[in-house]
C-alpha cells in the first residue's frame, strides 16, 4: 500500500489539502485505490508546536513516504521572524531533504474557463504549457548569503546564484524528456547578457539537447519571457527554467489559466519520489473563510497518483472529475464568471469527489 504523508501547512493549506484528501478517500472506497494517508506539520503550525518549521521527524516521515501532499506555508503570524526560521524554510528544508529538484508546473486552461483568465480568449484557449523549475539551487540555496555590516555602519545584503554543470544537466534532461512526451519543443530560460551563471545555464543546456534530436531547443533572455507570456503564451511548450525564474514565470503563467487557483505542481527527485502541492501560497486573507479554490491541490494529487504511484488510471479519474464539476458551471470566487454557480471550497470538494 502507498504511503502518502500529508502536510496541510498554514492559511488556507488544512482547507484544500482536506479536499484533496475527501478525493482520495473517495477514489479509496469507489474505485479501490490503495492508499494509506498520514498527517504531519510543517511551516508555521509547525512553528506554533516545536519551534522549528520542520521537525528532523518529520522530514524522516517524508523520507520514508512514497510520497508528500503539501498544502501552503507562511502567514502574517511569522512574517517578523528571522529568514532562517521562518515556515518557507520548512518548506524549502523538505525539498532540499528529498532532493526534489525538478518542479514541473502545468499551465493548462481548461476550456470551461476561457473566459476567467484576464487575457483575450484568442490569447490564452487551448494553452498547455509545462514549466520546469530546477527547485534545489540557484540563488534560493547559494551560499554566502545575509545582511551584513559594511565599515561605514552601512548595512548590505547578498545572496549568492549558483549553479553547477550537473545541477543543470539533470534538470536539463527532466525537461527534454518532458518535451518528448509532448509538442517537443523546450524553451530555455536565462539572463545570459548579464549573468555568467546563466550563460553557463545556456551553454549546459545546448550540449545536452545533442543528445535530444528530436526536440527543438530555442533559447529567450528571461525578461523577454516574462512579455512573451502574455502577449502570445501558446509559442511555448515546455519552458525550462532556474530557480528563481521559475519561481516567477510559473505564477505569471497560472494567470493565463485563469486563477493560481488552478496550478498543481510536481516536485521530484531521479527516482520519481516526489512531493505535490498547488503552486500558490497560503492566501492568509481568504484563510478559514472556505472560500479558497482546491482544484490547484485536487489535481496535485493526481499528479502524484500518475507520477509517484504509478495510478494513472485514477490519476485520470481526478482529471475527468475536475472537468466534469467545471462543465456543470460550478466555480469558485476566484474563476467565476457570469452564469455559473459560485460555490465554496468544501462544496467544490464534495463535487469533485461525487463525480468521480
Ligand atoms: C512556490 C512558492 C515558494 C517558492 C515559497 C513559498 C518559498 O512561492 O512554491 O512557488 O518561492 O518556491
Ligand atoms: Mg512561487
């Protein structure tokens, strides 16, 4: 039976990670999925109860799971904390634990939603795109970094982007393979005019699509992509991205879909061994008002059934109970239009678990 360790986290993380779960449990008794959910702390509510955003425990959970189902982390409570012990440490201490390093971020719009994005609809209908974010370095991890004290009592922050030949290679070949699979098209992006790192980044990435001949690799300067987006997102099919980039891009990218709302996210290690979690944060306005949308963390899961518990068959279910509550014009705040039925975060939940 697959373990799964679920990590609702803070804001509206325990709301929505609770209708991915009513999903799971659905799929349990309906179709026989076999699955054995356990529950842990991380980020601020795990501050509130062991003073540390990840307890060693339960990053051996996480370890020993054959996968993570993570809700969101951070809140206003922590905000004045210093940065290295704040709950987006828990957060980044669990993917650097499992060595996560590749995050693969879908944009897809689905049809029922045309009209939700903010976009044209000629722009954004029938986009689906895929983000590849190397998760385990670049500037999120480089050291040095901190505030320090010049001689002129002047303070100065640093921090540090580094990459390796072989952090780039490894998240290299996690995109070309992903291109494979789909339209075979890999766009790389970088700041190579400014930055050597990412001239680096250019350089590794063009020596491993040799071994990829039948994907076509372009290259776009980061702020160019960050444009390009916007004004004509379906050139791009798979964007391979570093750390921070894709930090950025992936959420001027779930707009296009219509709401962050609706982004899932993969985060895996070379053995397929990964944690899910919505690609939005924790939203501490909206949190225990059951207005959040859950289908970001409804589909994280399914990604996890098709990535980590090789379910794809249930992985589809999800998918198909998604698209079905959508046609049937139920929408939460953030993607209702005119004529549909707004509804709250649980009873988009139960809908999705009844239509499975
Ligand atoms: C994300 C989030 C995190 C990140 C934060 C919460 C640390 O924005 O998953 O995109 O920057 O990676
Ligand atoms: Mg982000």
């Amino acid at each position: 039976m697959a373990q799964v360790l679920v990590l609702p986290g803070d804001g509206i993380g325990p709301e929505i990670v609770a209708q991915a779960v009513k999903v799971l449990l659905a799929l349990k008794e309906k179709h026989g999925l076999d699955i054995d959910l356990s529950e842990g702390l991380v980020g601020g509510a795990s501050i509130d109860a062991h003073n540390t955003p990840l307890t060693e425990a339960t990053l051996a959970q996480a370890q020993a799971a054959d996968a993570v189902l993570l809700g969101a982390v951070g809140g206003p409570k922590w905000d004045g904390m210093a940065m290295s012990d704040r709950p987006e440490k828990g957060l980044l201490a669990l993917r650097k634990g499992l060595n996560l390093f590749a995050n693969l971020r879908p944009a897809i719009l689905y049809p029922q939603l045309t009209h939700a994005s903010t976009l044209k609809p000629e722009v954004v209908s029938g986009l689906d795109l895929l983000i590849v974010r190397e998760l385990t370095g670049g500037i999120y991890f480089g050291q040095p970094r901190g505030v320090r004290t010049l001689e002129n009592g002047e303070r100065q922050g640093y921090n540090t982007l580094v990459y390796s030949e072989s952090e780039i290679e490894r998240i290299a070949h996690v995109a070309f393979k992903a291109a494979q699979k789909r339209s075979k098209r890999v766009c790389s992006i970088d700041k190579s005019n400014v930055l050597e790192t990412t001239a680096l980044w250019k350089e590794v990435v063009t020596r491993i699509a040799a071994q990829y001949p039948d994907v076509e690799l372009s290259h776009m300067l980061v702020d160019n992509a960050a444009m390009q987006l916007v004004k004509a997102p379906k050139q791009f099919d798979v964007m391979l991205a570093d750390n921070m980039f894709g930090d950025i891009l992936s959420d001027e990218a779930s707009m296009l879909t219509g709401s962050i709302g609706m982004l899932a996210s993969a985060s895996l290690n070379e053995h397929n061994k990964g944690m899910y979690e919505p690609s939005h944060g924790s939203a501490p306005d909206i949190a225990g008002k059951d207005l959040a949308n859950p289908i970001a963390t409804v589909l994280s899961a399914a990604m996890m059934l098709r990535y980590s518990l090789a379910d794809t068959v249930n992985a589809d279910r999800i998918e198909a109970a998604v698209g079905k509550v959508l046609d049937a014009g139920l929408r939460t705040g953030d993607i209702w239009t005119e004529g549909c039925t707004c509804v709250s975060t649980s009873q988009m939940g139960d809908a999705i678990a009844a239509a499975l």
